[in-house]
C-alpha cells in the first residue's frame, strides 16, 4: 500500500509539474512587450509598427513598447533580438534586409534569419517600381531594354545603398535583359529620387512609398511594377512580368519574428494577436498609404517559408557582383 501511495504522490507531481508550463503560457504576457523596429523613429516603417503595437495591446492587455534600434543595415536591432530570451516578450519587426538580404550581404552577421528566429507573422509587401526621367523616351519596360542596349554606357540608375533592394533589383535587371546599366549608390532613398527627377542620373527601382507620389506628379514616368500582382497605388502601371521579364518579383517584406525558441503556444497567441491588429479598421489606410500588399496567409510558417525562398534569390545576385560589406 505505501509503494502504491508513493506512486500516486509520483504521478500527481509529474502532472503537476507538465502543468505548469501550460499555466505559464496561458497567462502569457504578464509584462510588457518589447518590439524591436531596427531603423530610425518617424519613419514609414516605424509609423506601421506603432500602429501594429497598439492593435497587439488592445488584444493581450498589456503594453507593446516599440524601441528603435537602428544602424548597420538593421543589423543591430535584429542582433538585439536574436539575442533576448525566448520567452516571446522581445519581437523583431524586419523586413527583406535583415530576415533575407543581409544574410548573403555582410561578412560577418552575428546572426542568421531562419536559425536564430521564429516566425510569428508576415505582414505584407511593397512593390518596387521602374520609374524613368521624363527625357527618356521609352514608354514600357521592353522599349527601355532596347534603348539601353542601342545606348550602352549612357544609363544610370539610382538606389537608397549598396545591396538595399532599389540597388539588387538593378543588378537582376540587367541580368535578365541584358543590359548594362550603371549603379549608382545614395545614402538613402530621398536623395536617390530627388536626382532622378533632377536628371542626374536616369531611372531607379524605388520603392512605391517613395516613388508613387513623383508618378502622380507627373515628375517621373513608372514603366513597370516589380512585384507579380499589380499595385492598388498605380493601377494602370503594368507589372515587368505582363512585360515579358517572367518571374520578376522583387519587393521590401515586413515580417515579426521572435528569438528561437519561443514555445510554440506563445507564438501562437501572438500570432493571433497581430491577426487581430491586422483587421481593425485603423491598419488598412497606413499599408494602403505605403503601397503595402497584405501577405496572403497570416501564419507563421508562411513567413518562415517566404523567408526561406528569399535568401537563396537575393544571395544569388549578391554573388553574382561579388557584393560584400565588412
């Protein structure tokens, strides 16, 4: 009878002790959330993430703080975050740089987008466009191809940076039409369009945030959307792949991830969480506002495997100019 009664006192710690953590993760979170925006404040991506915070807080009852950890391509908030506890109280609000360029792009990372990070959400994505100054004569993607080929040498293009997407975009163009298009690099993608209107330099592969409003101004010419849906921001602009360049799909992504480890039951309310932010009526005018195309699927494995077809894509073109950053 005691070695059944000891038995019993066994089985009855066990479970209580398997219990615990399922107690721990229904009560999650009972403290703030820390998320990580690693670019600037006052920004178009920072703006978004404050948005998303509130919506997140408003679901899980307590505060979302966003913390601006900028610098080195925005290696330094993911590095940040990588390196928190796996407890689901630090988040990171990335985009195509640090889940999927950087990766391929720095010498040394400190970190590595799939094995340092769980996926939580996709967000969304937003196009590039081709855009050219008004004195050049092509009117679509395939008229510019011919005109750069029949003018080797006399074509720039602008970027926001070595190895930002405005700049590999380039590189992958000139791959797929031949051509030889010069780069030329900015520190940001303000200037970068400000000299393509001023006509010192030809085209670019800016962003629609930055680039849709010089288009409805009638300052610059779109010949092509990037990405293989056309944008609700330039309707009428036709993507490069209804132009012939098929599989043409180049745009900026914004993903939440966690630092690796995070149990599964935490992501999952967090998951749903950002869900619910996605859906209040507050959201859709600022992704409309930034030419942001809400992702397809809100799960996390649908982060986890864009982001796993991404690194691949971008480290070929990066290899492909012996690009690198120390």
């Amino acid at each position: 009878m005691k070695f059944i009664g000891l038995c019993r006192k066994l089985l009855l710690g066990s479970a209580i002790a398997l219990s615990m953590p399922a107690m721990a993760w229904a009560e999650f979170p009972e403290r703030p959330i820390k998320f990580v925006v690693p670019f600037a404040a006052g920004g178009p991506t920072d703006a978004l993430a404050r948005s998303l915070a509130e919506g997140v807080r408003v679901k899980l009852g307590q505060p979302v703080i966003v913390e601006n950890r900028a610098g080195a391509g925005a290696n330094v908030g993911a590095d940040f975050v990588a390196n928190s506890p796996a407890d689901g109280y630090t988040l990171l609000f990335g985009t195509s740089g640090p889940l999927a360029i950087n990766v391929s792009l720095y010498a040394k990372l400190s970190y590595d987008p799939i094995k340092s990070f769980d996926p939580v959400i996709m967000i969304g994505k937003m196009p590039n466009v081709l855009s050219v100054h008004p004195s050049v004569p092509a009117q679509n993607v395939q008229e510019l191809i011919a005109y750069a080929k029949a003018n080797a040498g006399k074509l720039s293009f602008s970027s926001s940076g070595n190895g930002a997407s405005t700049h590999l975009a380039g590189v992958m163009f000139n791959a797929i039409a031949g051509t030889d298009i010069l780069h030329v690099p900015y520190r940001g993608g303000a200037p970068a369009i400000n000299d393509l209107i001023g006509g010192q330099v030809q085209m670019s592969f800016a962003d629609i945030f930055v680039s849709a409003p010089h288009i409805k101004a009638g300052l610059l010419r779109a010949l092509g959307v990037t990405t293989i849906e056309r944008t609700p921001v330039l309707p009428d602009v036709p993507t490069f792949d209804e132009q012939g360049l098929k599989g043409f799909d180049v745009s900026v992504f914004f993903g939440v991830v966690a630092p690796k480890g995070v149990p599964e039951p935490i992501i999952a309310k967090l998951n749903a969480a950002f869900v619910a932010a996605m859906n209040d009526s507050s959201i859709k005018p600022i992704l409309d506002a930034q030419g942001i195309i809400p992702a397809p699927s809100s799960s996390p494995a649908y982060l986890g495997t864009f982001m796993a077809q991404e690194i691949p894509k971008w480290r070929d073109v990066i290899n492909s100019i012996a690009l690198r950053i120390d």
